[in-house]
C-alpha cells in the first residue's frame, strides 16, 4: 500500500500508509429494506472558465457516468439539488439540461435494464430532480403579494421542467420565498398551490440555514418546532401528494419526533449527513429512508450496509453505515455549504473525473489540510478504490500546494 506525507489538522507533516478498498460488491437484484436516493454532484468540463460567477458548463459524459455508477449499487439519484451546486455556480440553464439529461438516461436504463440492481424499477425511483426558484434574484423580488406571485410563478416554471422529464419532483427550499414570506401563513399558500398542480405525488425539501444561510427563518419562523408545525400542517392537509420529506437540519431528535408525526404514507427520507447510520437504521417504531449527499462520496459502503438490510443482518448493516460516519461528519463540517467539495474531491481521487475542479470555483472551498484528513478517513472506510491512483492524486495536489 503506497505511503505518504499527510498535513495534519495540527500543521505538522505525517506518515500515512493506505488501508486499501473495502469489499463493497454490486447489489444483484434490486434493493428493498429502504427507499434512497443520493444526491450527485456535477462535473464542469476542465478547460471551462470554472470561476465564481460563470456560467457552468457540465462535462456531460463524466457527469452521467457517476449518475450511472451510482445506480449499478441500485441506488436511486437526487439530482440537480444542491449537491449539484444549486444557486452555487450551477445556473438555471445548465439546471434545465441537466434535469433533462438525467432523465433521458434513467429512462434508457429502465428500458434496456442495464443494472441487475435496478430490475423492474420505474424512471422516478431511479431519479428525482429538484425544482425551485433560483432564476429569481432574491434581491429583486419585492415582499407581499407580487413578490408571491413572482416566487409561485418561478417554482412552476421549474415543477413543468421535472415533471416533463418524468422524474419524480423534489420541491426545494426557495431562497425568493424566505425572504418575502411574512410569516407561516404564506408559505401554506405557496406550497398548497405547488401541491394541488402537482401531477404526481412530491417529495418536499425542508433545508437548514447551515446548508444554506439565506434558508434561516423558513416555514415562517426561526422556532424550529413552530416551523414544524406548519411543515405539518401543509403535509396533512395534502398528504396524497406527499411522496416523502427529506430533512437537512442535522437534529437526529428532530428527525425522529417528525417521523412519528407524519401521515402513514409519507416517507421520512433522511437529509442528515451526520446522524444517518442510526436514522436509518431506525428502532423498534420506524426507521428512515435517505436521500443524502454524503451517498454520493460513500455509495459502495451504503450499497453493501443496504443489502445487509435486505438479508436481515441489521447489525452488520449498521457497522457498515457507521464505519462511513466520521468521514461524513468531516464532509460536512461548518462551513456546511463547502461539502460539494469534499464530494467532488472523491470523485477525482476515485478516477470519475479528470481533475479537482467544480463550476464556480467551488473546487477552492475546503483547505489542503481539510481535504488531506478526507483522504485518510476515505482510505480508513474502504472508499478510495485504485489506492495507486488516489495516492498519486493527492500527491500532486500536495506538490501544487506546496506540500510535498
């Protein structure tokens, strides 16, 4: 196993010796116990002007392969969330193609059944796609009723987008709507509106401010338990075009309470890239489903702790998934919006792009130190596949750093 000088969180050089990739095999036939989805990241092409501020321009093929890489573990795919980069360098142009694309090749999986894991599978349990408001500028929708409209017209636009695809909807946290909200009442009325066009039943998207500060407040109150309230209230009010939740707010108590008041055909997908092993892994009331960004770094090892699942070894299941805990908690550590990063990060080390660079120069977001000790906990987790390969990436990044 190839050895090298790290940076450690404490400034100093050390040496570390690779593990070696965990035995983490394909699923043959399709998974059950749990319903997830992991949230892909986007691949810029390399020689594109990847700067904060341009507009992004995706390397298609390696963007599609990583979506089809992921579904050969029979996982389903979250795409154009946040984990792409949604209002962080990936435009709603680049958005709209992507939403399209993804799609368009979960459909072709679906009819030439590609992936054993994935057999007798529809296109929306392959794919669910975000819709939001993020053609708004937030700073120029103006509050009370026009302000409304713009955000409810805005989040119509992107709803025709997905469900023209035929990927499941997502619907997103709106930054517009956070700000010109005035209080619970306004969110009801949006989202109600949102729920009643639906075609199909959505998955809704409750985002914490630590993902995202313009998100602080939502639901109409920075009370998390009276934000729940409403949140609840929308849910029972319209529960047949509730799919599911997925929740980021990184509170596994609150996760739990939620779960236990939610009408018996609303799902629970799990958002909390901290406290997922024990989520998921439920206890003797229910458990949570997952549609997670730190899948999309661990997909193998939550490929093999799900199969466990299936095979009624909920203890080995779970060792799995925790094994994976720490390199998800460094992942996501404040500042949490950075964590594409870390996920773009692996890719490279993993060979599934040609080089460390996100759109918006995103790619700058974590320190060489923060993405050493990444290294490691990938390495100590069994994720980093070719150690060969990785080692000789990190090295050059070490050089380019001035590291090694």
């Amino acid at each position: 196993m190839p050895t090298l000088d790290l940076p450690s969180p404490e400034g100093q050089l050390i040496s570390y010796t690779m593990s070696g990739p965990g035995d983490f095999p394909r699923p043959e036939k399709p998974l059950t116990s749990r319903k997830v989805y992991a949230a892909a990241h986007v691949v810029p092409v390399m020689t594109a002007e990847n700067v904060p501020g341009a507009p992004a321009q995706l390397d298609w093929e390696a963007t599609l392969a990583y979506r089809h890489e992921l579904w050969s573990y029979g996982l389903g795919v979250a795409d154009a969330m946040d984990t792409a980069q949604r209002g962080m360098g990936l435009d709603w142009n680049a958005t709209q193609e992507l939403i399209r694309r993804s799609a368009a090749e979960a459909a072709a999986v679906v009819r030439s059944q590609r992936h054993p894991a994935l057999a007798g599978r529809s296109v929306r349990d392959l794919i669910a796609c975000g819709a939001g408001t993020d053609q708004l500028d937030p700073a120029g929708v103006e509050a009370g009723g026009s302000g409304l409209e713009a955000v409810l017209a805005a989040y119509q636009e992107q709803l025709q987008v997905v469900e023209d695809s035929g990927a499941k909807v997502i619907l997103m946290a709106s930054r517009a709507l956070a700000k010109v909200a005035a209080g619970p009442e306004d969110y009801l009325l949006v989202y109600s509106q949102l729920l009643e066009r639906a075609k199909e039943p959505v998955i809704l998207h409750w985002l914490g401010p630590m993902f995202d500060p313009a998100l602080a407040g939502y639901w109409g109150s920075d009370d998390v338990p009276a934000a729940t309230d409403t949140f609840l209230q929308l849910i029972q009010s319209n529960a047949a075009k509730v799919d599911g939740v997925k929740v980021s707010l990184l509170d596994a108590e609150h996760e739990k309470q939620l779960r236990a008041a939610l009408p018996m055909n609303v799902r629970l997908y799990t958002g909390d890239d901290f406290n997922y092993p024990e989520l998921i892994d439920g206890d003797e009331h229910a458990y949570s489903d997952a549609l997670l960004g730190i899948f999309a770094a661990i997909y193998p090892a939550a490929s093999a702790a799900l199969q466990a699942y299936d095979a009624g070894e909920s203890v080995r299941g779970r060792e799995i998934l925790d094994s994976t805990r720490a390199l998800g908690k460094h992942i996501f550590a404040a500042p949490t919006l950075y964590y594409k990063t870390g996920i773009a990060f692996l890719s490279w080390l993993n060979g599934h792009q040609s080089g460390f660079q996100l759109v918006g120069g995103l790619h700058s977001g974590r320190s060489l130190t923060h993405l050493a000790h990444t290294f490691v906990l990938a390495d100590q987790a069994g994720l980093l596949r070719d150690p060969q390969l990785a080692a000789a990436r990190m090295t050059s990044l070490l050089k380019t750093g001035g590291l090694a």
